[in-house]
C-alpha cells in the first residue's frame, strides 16, 4: 500500500517555505510516494494542489482568520514591526476530504490563520512538523536573535515590548505545550535548529530529526555565464557579487553585515541585488550596482545565480538557507558567516567561505579569497554542484522522509 501524504502550506508556492514544501512534493511523487497539498494561495490548475481560498466564503474566512491572528499582537502598539503570530486562528483542515485521505499530515509553514494550534490535540492522525523557522519553539517570534526566553517560558518578550512576564508570549507558548501531543514529530531542517529545539521549554521532550531542505537540480542547473547575462543585461567583464533574498532587509537576513563589509571589498566588483530592497538605500552604499527587483519564478532566479560569480548570504539567523543550495546547485559558490543553517550546508573552502561571525571584514576578505584566483573560482564552482547533488537534491531529500513516514506509520499502527 503507498503511503498518502497531505501537506499543509500556509501562503502560496512560491515563498521559501512554500517552495520547500513544493519540491518535496514532487520529490515523493516521483518515489512512487502519494502526495497532495493544501495551500492558502494557488491559481494553477494542478489536481495534487488544493488552495483553501477558492471562493468568495473562503476568501473571507481567511482574511478574518488573519486578523484574528494578529489582533492582539497590533494591541502592543511600542512593538518592533518583525512577524510575530499568535497560531490562535486558522480552519479546521479535519473538514477537507484530503485530510480524510491521507495517512500522514505534514504540517510546514502554518501561520497567517491558516492552523489553530488548539487543533493540533484534536487530530486523529500522525504528524510530521518540518520546522522552516523557530516559531514552533517559540512563543510567537519566527527568530529569536539574542532572545533565549524560549529556553524558558517566554515573557518580558523584547518583540513586543511588552514590560511584563505575563505578556502575548509567554500566553501563546502556554497554548502551544497545552496543545501539542505526541502524534507530534518533528523535523529540523538543520543541527542549529534542533539544538535550538532541544534547549527549549516546548520542544525538550520531543525527538527531533534533522533532514535538510531539498533543490530540484533539474530546475536550478547552470546556465552560460555569457548568456545569463546577456539575458539579465549586466556586464560580461565584471566580476558579480550577488546577495539577495525575499525581503533581504530584514533584521535576521544580516544586510547590515553586508554593508558594513562593503568598506573592505575591492571597487572593481559589480554588486547584483534580487529581493525587497531600497533602490535609495542602495545609492547610498556608493557602489557599482543593479537590481532585479523581486524574483518569483525560477528561470529569473536561475539566470541570477549563474550571471555571478559569487553569491553572499549574510544571515545572523538563519534556519537553513535554500538560496544557498539554489546557488551551489547552479554552481556559484557562497560566502556565509560561520552560524546557523548556512553551518551545514558549506563546506569552507571546498564549496565557499564560512566567515567569523559576525564579522563584516572576514566576510570581505571570504568574498575577495573565492574571486582572487580563476582556477580556484572554477573549482569550488564545480565542488559546489556535486555537493548539492549528493546531499540536497530533492530525490535525497524524499527518501530521508519515505524513511520517516515508514516508521511513523509502523509505530502509529502497533501502538
């Protein structure tokens, strides 16, 4: 009998979690592995991919569910303006007939109102719980940065501002020990995360595997750097620094790292930026730049990864890094600082460079050691596909999670 498996994906496709989730679905079916998707946001036509906003009624129902969601986080008026969610909405998934179909539910990224945490307790089948960010640990935050108060029962949140013990976080991190059970199992997608997982107040009794984000290599391959960009419309005599992200002004994404390093980098280079960026902020670095803007499909970001000659990813916090892979897989190496996810997936020198962390001018010497030397600009380039191939690629990937859902099952039918 094949197993069935339904994943559940707040947001659409297209985001970091969206996409992880996306890949490991297509990497399950091509095991022969039975698997469907139930997403908030999907207008493709794709009989394995359900969206739960199809009509009027949903749509509505989603959009109260939100604002539900993030009522009592907008009552901290003084709060910092970084995602925190509240898991105290969200549609009772038990109701679609893909629920009732499946033999595992795979939970991935689940805020934004799309699962109530009080329903965790209530549902009648094992559950894998792949950990994209902290916020399964946490009591709201998605990155915790110098905050441990994880460790113990939240409070006093830095976040919210909140002045007092009794405060939203430690009120949500209550629910979420009410409320988990042990049909629980859950996934980091690197060590950092499960370290973190295992020092913390919610997670500390809960057996974490570790199993990496997965790269359709089919998808992300390399293309001829001429040809990238001449397609992207940069120049072909330069050598490109690429750094890029979602949203890579974002407090965790370490852009500030980045700019710091900047003073210490030589000024032949062209810097190529994709994501939510400033173009104001960007003029005021004083540097040789172009923006791609934000890129949502995969050609565009496989033509920027292969137009460069390096890509940097500064993350102070970082629970994986999947532009990382993208990058390796289209054979353009990485300079990373020496924390968190990017940790596992570097290997320094041999496919990039791990900076000292968090220092910007370790970071410039990083990007100036993979780019002084051509032959060996080449070679870690090369190092860089391989290692993708062997570790990260989404056949790798499905086959750690065939492996797990095999045993869940097992344990869940002899119990």
């Amino acid at each position: 009998m094949k197993i069935k498996v339904l994943h559940i994906v707040a947001g659409d496709i297209s985001g970091g979690a969206g996409r992880g989730a996306y890949w490991l679905h297509l990497g399950l079916l091509s095991s022969d592995i039975e698997s469907k998707m139930l997403v908030q946001n999907f207008s493709g036509q794709n009989s394995k991919i359900k969206s739960v906003t199809k009509n009027y009624q949903s749509i509505l129902l989603n959009s109260l569910n939100l604002f539900l969601d993030r009522l009592p986080v907008n009552l901290y008026f003084n709060r910092d303006k970084f995602i925190f969610s509240t898991g105290i909405s969200g549609l009772d998934i038990r109701k679609y007939e893909e629920y009732q179909w499946a033999d595992i539910i795979h939970l991935h990224w689940i805020n934004n109102g799309m699962i109530n945490v009080k329903l965790l307790k209530k549902m009648d089948k094992p559950i894998v719980w792949t950990m994209r960010d902290m916020w399964p640990m946490t009591g709201g935050c998605h990155y915790s940065m110098d905050c441990r108060g994880y460790e113990n029962r939240c409070g006093n949140c830095p976040i919210l501002k909140s002045g007092s013990e009794h405060d939203l976080s430690r009120y949500v991190l209550k629910r979420k020990k009410k409320y988990y059970s042990q049909n629980l199992h859950f996934v980091a997608i690197s060590s950092w995360l499960r370290d973190c997982a295992e020092n913390s107040y919610l997670l500390d009794c809960f057996d974490v595997e570790i199993i990496p984000n997965g790269v359709d290599t089919k998808v992300f391959h390399p293309i001829k750097k001429k040809v990238a960009r001449d397609k992207l419309g940069v120049p072909v005599d330069k050598k490109i620094v690429l750094v890029g992200a979602a949203s890579i002004t974002d407090k965790y994404k370490g852009f500030g790292k980045f700019k710091d390093s900047i003073a210490y980098l030589n000024d032949k280079y062209l810097f190529l930026f994709f994501g939510k960026v400033d173009i104001e902020y960007l003029r005021e670095l004083n540097i040789d730049y172009q923006s791609l803007g934000f890129l949502k499909d995969n050609i565009s970001l496989r033509l920027a990864y292969s137009a460069a000659d390096v890509f940097v990813a500064p993350s102070i916090q970082e629970a994986f890094g999947k532009t990382i892979i993208e990058s390796m897989s289209c054979s353009t190496p990485v300079v990373a600082f020496d924390a968190t996810g990017p940790r596992d997936i570097i290997d320094h020198k041999n496919t990039g460079y791990l900076a000292e962390p968090f220092e910007p001018e370790d970071l410039a010497r990083g990007i100036d050691w993979v780019l002084e030397d051509p032959e060996r600009c080449h070679q870690l380039s090369y190092q860089s596909k391989i290692k993708v191939e062997n570790e990260f690629s989404v056949s790798v990937v499905a086959e750690k999670y065939i492996q797990l859902y095999k045993k869940i099952i097992y344990n869940y039918s002899t119990k």
